[in-house]
C-alpha cells in the first residue's frame, strides 16, 4: 500500500502553505491494506434497533464457531447512515423528494457515533471485554467513517424541475456561508467532516479501534458527458477529498453499485479501495457471474456480500427462517440459496483469498442470524463465519 510519504506534495497544495498538516500518531503509518469489513448502519430513528450497543457489537467482532471457540471476527466496520429522521433528509442526491442534509445533519451523525455510551463508546466496551476472554486482536479494529455527500442543490428533484434551485443552504464554515455550486464549498465541507472525526478519533483516545479512512456514498461517480454532470462534477470534488485524507494518512474507500459508472475511473478518483456491489441477491441474475467476476477482476475491486434481515427490509429479502411474528419466512431457502452463491463464486473465481470483502446486511441481519436457533441459519451463520476467518487474505 502506499506510505504517507508519498502524499506530502498533495498535503502542501491542500494546507495552503510550506508544512505538513498535523497529523495525529496513528496517521503516521503506512495506510492498512484491508481483507474484510461489515457496514454498521447508525443514526436515523426508524431504525430497529436504533442503538448500537456492546451486545450488538459482539456479533460483527466475534465468531462463535460450532463447538463454542471465540474468534476475531471482522477486522473493519464501514459507519454509515442514508437518511435522517422521518426520511425527510438525505445524506446523498434524492430523486424522490427529499431534502439535502445540511451542516446540522452532518453534525448528527458525529453525535451518534460519538455518544460516550454508545456507538464507537460501546464497540471499544464490546472489545475490551472480549480480549479479556481470547486475548488482544491482532491489530485495531479499523474504522471506515462515511462522509455524507455535499448535494449541489438543496431539493435535487424540485431542482430539475426548475423549482428551488437553491445552492446556499448546508451552513457556514468558520463564519462564511458554503455555496454548492461551488466545487471548492463542497471539497471545504468534505475536509470539515474529515476534520471533525478525526479530532473526535483524537480525543476519545480509543484503545482497540482506530480511524482508518473515509468512505464516499454515492453509489456512482459522475464524468463529463454523463446524465446531468453539471449538477454532480464528482471529478472536481471526489479527488481532492481523496487527497485530503492520503495527505493525513487516512484511507479512501468506496463500495458502489454493480457495474456503477464510475468504476472503470476509481484510481482517478484517488481510491485505496473499491468494493463492488454484486446485486445478485434482489435480482434474477441481472447480471452473471461471469460479468461480475471480470468486472471485479478487471478492475482490482473487492467484492461486496449481502444479505438482509426482518428490521425495516422488505419480507422478500429475509434470510432468517422466521419472520419477527414467528411464522414460517417463505423465501428464507431460495434466500440462503443466492447468499451461497456468492460464497462459491468467490471461491470458484479466485476472489476468495486475493481481493477484499465487505458485509452488507441491512439494518441488524448479522446479529439475527448469529443469534437465530434455527438450524438453517445457525448453518449459514457458521459458512460465513469460517469464509470470514479463514480467508487466507487475513492472514
């Protein structure tokens, strides 16, 4: 992976002047090269459970094998959330009437993360008491913070319609009013939001997790000539927040869609690391195996797993036996039976052991699944558990 050293030219074009930005002890390292990682969903009240707790926790950071042997788990969690309360803000562009977030929003999700009781509090509790029982992991568990997009226009939709094109609305930083027509209010705002966790990162002074990089959310990157550019231009902004965290020693990550516009372009962009979304657990095969392995293959990307639970995803894509009423889940086996896919292909393809895997499920499916007493999900648990562990790209 590549040495912070290499980035100091782009610290001095991005401080503005003739020294390196401070950085803080662990951004002095080399960036970690990464095998595994589960996304924690976190902030937006209809969720259910709305807390992450030290017991919540426990099921992405250890694995109970079948004969009760703990083990470590995933080594990084991305923290991400898509919407605000109520649905009525989102985090990324809306095409479905909502709001853009603005500065205050932002500030939520540093709330919820931070809570001295929860969330990164809880996953530091969650760890220390589980290297009590196993002993130390071998490394940090890494965090991946997303960084909520900076949307053109405060009401995306209205604005293509000619109504409410608004650009002066996220807030101020230190004292002057950000433009989002403005390629360089929207980079100022990445690196606000940069700054902000990582002095957070600074003070909590964490023991067993560490800052390792920032995420971008929008699940495609725009170019010149394609659909409604003008209003993205995430070539003027998603590089220069790439540069931003090279130049403090963070990484830079991004898991977008299958075959999503702009993957063919990710080094441009500045990513350490693109994860492609297969897709293939919602669809009918929209896209082969065949198609997702050479564009994963092709490109250097790592490959996303997915499955969802009962909290807040829609009936048909439960994995569990049951539903939350106790009845019978009618699409838990042709379920599982995509989920498997994804494992033997992994394997089949020689992506298994040599690219990187992140774990999408949902809301809480993770913790449903490892504590379902169904022996159908007790056996999926357990294939995921020992293709995470096992994995020789984690050792």
């Amino acid at each position: 992976m590549k040495r912070l050293s290499s980035y100091i030219i782009a610290a001095l074009l991005l401080t503005g002047c003739g020294a390196q930005k401070n950085l803080y002890k662990w951004e002095k390292d080399e960036i970690r090269p990464i095998a595994d990682a589960t996304i924690c969903y976190g902030g937006h009240s209809a969720r259910n459970p709305y807390l992450w707790t030290p017991e919540r926790f426990e099921k992405s950071v250890i694995y109970t094998d079948e004969q009760g042997q703990e083990h470590w788990f995933f080594d990084n969690m991305i923290m991400m959330e898509l919407w605000t309360d109520n649905y009525g803000v989102t985090y990324s562009i809306a095409n479905d009437g909502r709001y853009s977030s603005r500065k205050e929003h932002w500030q939520e999700q540093l709330d919820y993360w931070f809570d001295p009781q929860h969330g990164f509090a809880a996953l530091e509790q969650c760890i220390t008491d589980a290297a009590k029982r196993i002993g130390n992991p071998p490394a940090k568990r890494g965090i991946i913070f997303s960084l909520p997009d900076p949307v053109y226009f405060e009401h995306y939709t209205n604005a293509m319609k000619g109504i409410n094109r608004n650009t002066v609305y996220w807030g101020e930083i230190d004292g002057v009013q950000m433009d989002f027509a403005k390629a360089e209010d929207r980079v100022k705002a990445y690196r606000w939001m940069i700054d902000q966790v990582r002095a957070k990162f600074a003070e909590a002074k964490y023991k067993h997790i560490e800052l390792i990089g920032f995420y971008i959310l929008s699940e495609e990157l725009s170019a010149p000539g394609s659909f409604r550019y003008e209003y993205k231009e995430h070539d003027k902004t998603i590089r220069r927040a790439a540069d931003y965290c090279h130049s403090v020693g963070e990484g830079f990550y991004w898991v977008p869609y299958a075959m999503a516009p702009g993957i063919e372009s990710s080094k441009e962009f500045g990513f350490d690391l693109v994860v492609m979304q297969p897709n293939y657990y919602w669809t009918d095969a929209k896209w082969s195996w065949d198609q997702i392995e050479k564009k994963i293959m092709d490109n250097g990307l790592g490959m996303e797993l997915e499955f969802e639970g009962t909290h807040g995803e829609p009936l048909k894509s439960s994995i569990l036996s049951k539903l939350k009423n106790g009845q019978a889940n009618p699409y838990a086996a042709r379920n599982k039976a995509r989920f498997q896919e994804y494992l033997d292909n992994a394997k089949a393809r020689g992506i298994y052991g040599t690219r990187p895997f992140v774990l999408y499920t949902g809301t809480n499916a993770l913790y449903e699944i490892a504590v379902s007493e169904d022996p159908e999900d007790q056996k999926m648990y357990h294939q995921l558990g020992k293709f995470i562990i096992e994995n020789p790209l984690k050792h």
